[in-house]
C-alpha cells in the first residue's frame, strides 16, 4: 500500500480554503441591482462566517437598508430576514407606499417572504392597489399571516377577475396572469376560518375559480371531494351549519 505525503503546509492552506465561505460573499452582485442574486444563500454565507466577520455583514446590511436604490434596500431586507432580523421589514412597508412599476411588485413579493404582522396594515391596503399582480400577492400574504381582521377584505377580492386575459409571454406563448381572485381563495385556505367555507363552496360553481377554490377547501376541511359542488353543499349540510 503506497501512502501519499502531502506536506503540512498544503494541508494547512486546503484547510484554509475550504473554511472560507466568504469566497460566495459577492458584494458587487449585491450592490448592484441589475444583477442576479439569490438573498437566501446569501444569507447562508453570511451565516457561515466567523462570528466577527458576520457582525461586520449584518452591519452592513443595515447600512443597506438606506440605499438609494429599492432593490438593494430589498434585498438588505430579505437577506437580513433569512438571519432572523426582521428589521428591514419597516423599509418595505414605507417601500411599497411609494415603489412603482417592477420595483412595487419585489416589495410586495418580499413583505411576503419576510412574513411580518407589522406589515398587516400596508398589505391591506394594497388590496385596491391598481395592480392586480400587487393585490393578489397582498391577499396571499394576509392568509398566511393569519389576519383574520382582514377576512372581510380576503372575501371581498374573491370577485377580483382582472387579469384574466391572455399576455403573450417568451416565445409567443399564451401566458395568463393568477387572478387575485384566485389568490384571494388560497388566502381563505391558508386563513383557517371555518366561516370561508361555505364561501369557498359558493365558488366551486365558478368556472374561473373552482380549483383555486377546491384547493382551499381541501386545505380547510381536509376533505377530498372533487369539483362537484353538490358534493359539498351535501357534506357541509351533514356538517350540521
């Protein structure tokens, strides 16, 4: 059996090497908003360091949380979400009172994400936002908030159609946009009020809605009941409501 020597020196600077996650700690990606970065395994990086090396990150962070460009300070926010510091959750909140365009719609995305009571409010509010895109993602974020005070708004939007048309999408093709009617069930589902049931059965004779609404049903009830609304106007009646 040949043994290979390998000299201590290269065995001290391999192990260097491979104890250096900071090599995927690009900064220049991250301060720069047209480039492609995934804030979860930045996070992770972050995470990874020395634990003076990732005070000096977080500070950073924070820091970015004053940047003049949304995006950065959105990412700061998600990056500092996924160590557990919510603190960038009051950018985004004041963010999507003024954000526009492709930026309004990564905030909304990001209070989402961050998933943050303090945000109930704003999110509320982006119900009548002008964007249905921006109202759908609200909704969503509200039944997984579990804002029952908003369960009137949630139930409102479940007549929210806009959207439903056609967008050419890459290549040509037919790509159609998610109702905030559609999200506006799957909130309802992710909600838990027993109350949306018989919402949500009313809507399983809705073409557009009916396996959004089926979905939420099967969440709530955890039944498997299919897309005949009689089936479940039976089973809820059975139910003793």
């Amino acid at each position: 059996m040949h043994v290979v020597s390998v000299p201590v020196a290269g065995v001290l600077l391999l192990s260097f090497a491979l104890a250096q996650p900071s090599a995927a700690l690009d900064w220049k990606a991250f301060e720069d908003p047209k480039a492609f970065l995934l804030t979860d395994a930045f996070a992770k990086s972050i995470s990874a360091l020395p634990a003076a090396d990732k005070m000096k990150a977080v500070m950073r962070l924070h820091e970015a949380l004053k940047a003049k460009d949304v995006e950065i300070r959105r990412r700061a926010a998600l990056t500092l979400g996924g160590l557990g510091d919510k603190s960038g959750v009051p950018t985004m909140i004041e963010d999507l009172a003024k954000a526009t365009g492709r930026d309004r719609d990564n905030v909304v995305v990001a209070l989402r994400v961050l998933k943050d009571e303090r945000a109930i409010p704003a999110l509320v509010k982006a119900l009548k936002d002008k964007s249905p895109y921006v109202r759908g993602i609200a909704v969503a974020a509200l039944g997984e908030l579990k804002a029952v005070k908003a369960y009137d708004a949630i139930v409102a939007l479940t007549k929210d159609k806009q959207g439903r048309e056609a967008q050419k999408g890459p290549g040509g093709l037919d790509c159609f946009q998610i109702l905030p009617a559609d999200m506006a069930c799957y909130a309802l589902g992710a909600l838990g009020e027993q109350q949306a049931i018989p919402v949500l059965i009313g809507l399983v004779t809705d073409k557009d809605l009916q396996n959004s609404a089926v979905q939420a049903l099967e969440v709530l009830t955890k039944q498997k009941l299919g897309n005949d609304p009689e089936k479940w106007k039976n089973w809820w009646k059975n139910q003793g409501s």
